[in-house]
C-alpha cells in the first residue's frame, strides 16, 4: 500500500473522531442555553418576579454574548482552537458551581452572575467550536459538517426540558395569590426551597463539564493549516461593508431573540386556561421538548434539502410557515394553538446555519470577523425576550407573540433580497 495512502487515511480517520469529540460540546451548550427555558418559570414563582423581572435571565445570558465575543475571539486567536474550547467548558463550569451558592443565598441577582459566567464560557466556545467544525474538512463539505454539529445542539436542546422538569419543577408551583394566604415564615421557607432545587442539577452539569474540558485536553485535535497559525486580520468595518454580512447580523439578532422568546414563555403559555387545560407547569415541560425536538428533525432533513434546493428560497419559505403557525397561536384557543406554537420548532431547523453560511460567504480573509460580527448578533437572545416580557406585562401572554412574528418578517426579507451578494 501507498504510504501517502496511509497517511490520507489515518488523517481522514483523526479528523473524523475530532469532529465526534467536538460535536459533544454543540450538545452541552445547547443542553445549557435550554435549561433556561426551565430556569424562567421556576425561579419567576421563586422570587415572584413580574414577565420583565423573569427575562432578565435571557438578557442576561445573552447579554454575554454580545459583550464577551471580542474577547473571547482575541483569546482563541491567542491560544488556538482546543485551548480556547477547553478554557471555554471550564469557564462555564465555574459558572455552574455558582448556583449553589446562590441559590444558598436565595438572592436573584447572583444567579443572574452565575448565568453570566456560565454564557461566557459558552461564548467561548462559540467562537472556537463553530469555526474550527467548518474548516475541519473540504470547504465545499462545510455546511453539512456544521448543520450535523448544530443536530447535535438541537438534541441537547430536546433533552434539556425533561431534564428540568424532573429535577427542577417537580414540586407543585404556587402562585402569588396561594403564596400571600400562606403564614410569612412557610412562604419563605416555600421561595427558598423552591431556589435550592437548582443546586444538585447545575452542580452535576459543573462536574460533566469539567470532565469534558479534561477529555479534549487530552484528546490531540488536529490543528487547521494556515488558520491557527495565521496571523492576517481584518477590520470589523470592513466586514460589514458586505451588505449581506450586515443584514445577516440583523438576521441572527432577530432570529435567536423570537426563538429564545418563544421558548422562554413556552411552558407558562402552555399550561393557561384555555391553551392547555389541567397541564401542570412540569407537564408543559414535554411539549417544550417536542418545539427544540422539531428542530433536530429539521435540521436531520434539512440536510437533506439544503444540499438540493436553493437555500435562500428555503429559508424564506419556513420563515413564512412560522409566521403563519405564531398567527394561529395568537388568535387560537386549546389544542389548536397549542400544537401551533410547538411546531414552530421544526421550521426554526434551518435557520440559523443557513443565515450564518449565507453571512459570511465570499468574505475571504474577513471571514473571522464576520464570524465574531454574527456570534455577537447573539445578543439578540437578551434584548427581545425582555420586550416580549414588557408585552406579556402588558397586553398579555399570547399578544406578546406579535414581536417574534415580526423578527420572522426579517428573516423572509433576508432571505430573498437582503443576503444578495453585491457585484
């Protein structure tokens, strides 16, 4: 046999358990950011926080994206791909022991300081992960690598929820109203139980991620020739003189913000009267697990159509479907929209791989700063569902669902006119 044959083998073979080893970490923090979908219910009856209070856990987490990004680029450009994802998995599990401390305490505003920590090592590793699965391969291959490790993301966010619901809303909510006939001292004793529920799950996911922060570090990642040891940089300026690029900043910004919103309401929205009768706040749980379900089988076919069909037109086309399905379950009642909002889920698949490909094609040697332009884009997961929050303060649960149709209006225009390359 051909020893240049060997070689071509043995790399292809090392490059694919690579790829094994790093998509566990797409399945981590989509497991995390979804278990804030858990956290807002939970720890709104906890502290008994107004919708606006509630979201402070999306702006928070989010918020770090958009202020730790650069940061955490000029770490990764620093030390590498598998030291910045290993310094990613260990930043947020520092993250994760802070829960028990704060729920020790039962003081709101440090869990809002651990979910910060735990989003800062989670941008870490956005930064690092998504770039070093695109390049770890032909380029024309890509998208395939990165929408398999984004499946990967989607399944941790399918088994979040269940997890959540089994650990974390296993006792039976109270409401405000049930919490002020109770004697002070039992109320207390309620909030401060209900805060501490936290403490065995985040404490369980600290450990996990340090023991896949040991694994990759022992595990030899095959470094990207000409990337990692380049030393080229661009402006972000110039990068966003790519039209495409800036408009699909704006279309991540809206994208994660109405997937983050409807997540984030989707449990207490479910269990109202008149949407889900009887279903408990722990019940609600499973049908969270069906909307991020519906988007590992989206992305698991998506594959499929994406290697077939333009793009462009499909993205378009599913961000129509999901408007339609969020004007159901504003305007409809039971089952109706209860299945309505669920299905959401599946034609939200798409979207965030196809808008992130799109952005930062032909942008050549500006390629990195797009990518660190679209990870801060991310922000948009902290500032939408705080509006939807003031909404559902304001005019309701189900009229709040008016701002995320209007985000998936963007992504329609992204779609078919704003991702147009300029010639």
């Amino acid at each position: 046999m051909d020893t240049s044959t060997v070689v071509r083998g043995q790399h292809v073979q090392s490059t694919r358990m690579a790829l094994a080893v790093v998509t566990a970490i797409f399945f981590m923090w989509g497991f995390i950011t979804c278990l804030n979908d858990i956290l807002i219910p939970h720890l709104k009856a906890a502290f008994s926080l107004t919708w606006v209070q509630a979201m402070l856990i999306q702006f928070t987490f989010f918020g770090a994206y958009f202020l730790m990004s650069l940061p955490a680029g000029r770490l990764v450009a620093a030390v590498g791909y598998k030291r910045g994802i290993v310094a990613g998995l260990a930043i947020a599990g520092v993250g994760a022991l802070l829960f028990w401390p704060a729920a020790a305490l039962h003081v709101y505003g440090l869990f809002l300081g651990a979910l910060f920590v735990l989003a800062t090592g989670i941008t870490v590793l956005q930064v690092a992960a998504n770039p070093y699965v695109a390049l770890l391969g032909p380029e024309q291959t890509s998208s395939s690598r990165l929408t398999l490790a984004q499946s990967m993301n989607a399944l941790g966010t399918t088994i979040a929820p269940l997890f959540g619901g089994l650990l974390i809303l296993a006792a039976e909510p109270r409401s405000a109203e049930q919490l002020a006939l109770l004697p002070q001292a039992e109320a207390l004793a309620y909030r401060a139980a209900e805060a501490q529920s936290v403490q065995v799950p985040y404490f369980g996911l600290a450990i996990a991620l340090f023991v896949l922060a040991a694994a990759i570090w022992m595990f030899r990642l095959p470094s990207i020739a000409g990337v990692e040891d380049s030393k080229e940089h661009g402006t972000l300026g110039a990068a966003l003189r790519h039209k495409h690029l800036a408009f699909g900043v704006l279309a991540i910004f809206f994208y994660v913000g109405a997937e983050v919103s409807i997540g984030s309401v989707l449990v207490n929205f479910l269990s109202m009267p008149g949407i889900g009768e009887g279903l408990t706040e722990q019940e609600a749980t499973r049908y969270v697990s069906l909307y991020w379900g519906g988007a590992l089988v989206g992305r698991l076919v998506g594959t499929f159509l994406l290697a077939r069909f333009d793009p462009r037109r499909l993205l378009g086309l599913f961000a129509l479907a999901v408007m339609g399905l969020l004007a159901v379950t504003m305007l409809g009642t039971g089952e109706l929209a209860k299945w309505s909002v669920v299905s959401v889920g599946l034609f939200n698949s798409i979207m965030f791989p196809t808008i992130f490909a799109l952005a930062i094609g032909g942008l050549g040697p500006l390629t990195g700063q797009g990518s660190s332009l679209l990870v801060m884009a991310i922000v948009g997961g902290a500032v939408i569902p705080l509006a939807v929050g003031w909404l559902a303060d304001h005019y309701g649960l189900q009229a709040s669902f008016l701002l995320p149709m209007l985000c998936y209006l963007f992504i329609v225009f992204y779609a078919w006119r704003g991702s147009r390359r300029c010639t």
